[in-house]
C-alpha cells in the first residue's frame, strides 16, 4: 500500500490522537481490523481490532502473553478509545 500524502491523511479518522485509521481490512459480527499509521511515525503502520465485545480486556491480556510466529504481537490494548 502507498503511503498517503499529509493533505489524504488529514481526511481520514483520527483513533486516540495517535493514529490515522488508513483503512478498514477486515471486520466480523462483534469487531472491525483497520490499517493504521502512527501520527508521529508515519512508518509505523499497524493493525488495529476494534471489538465490541465486553470480555475485550481479558481476551487481550491473554493474547499479549502468547509468542509464536503465526501470532501477531500485541503492542497496545485497553477498554476505551476514541475516533
């Protein structure tokens, strides 16, 4: 994927002040998985879970302890957030 221009980036969703939402790449029932780039790194390109779900923390904490190379790593995580 390309990296966007300054003038594309300020078009699109801003998630907790740190990241543009580039794109939406996957979604199911109860959650969407968005391509994101880091304000203040734009190399810093990301996926990103957005869940609905209320057991969201616990399913987080226990994915952040799994290491294997099939598994993404989990940089961040939390209950609330704002776009």
């Amino acid at each position: 994927m390309k990296q966007l221009g300054l003038s594309e980036l300020k078009k699109r969703p801003i998630f907790n002040s740190k990241y543009h939402l580039i794109a939406t790449i996957g979604k199911s029932v109860d959650s969407k998985v968005y391509l994101a780039q880091e304000i203040q790194k734009p190399s810093n390109r990301s996926a990103f879970k957005i869940m609905q779900k209320e057991d969201t923390l616990w399913y987080s904490e226990h994915l952040r302890k799994l290491e294997h190379k099939n598994i993404v790593k989990v940089l961040e995580y939390g209950q609330k957030g704002f776009i």
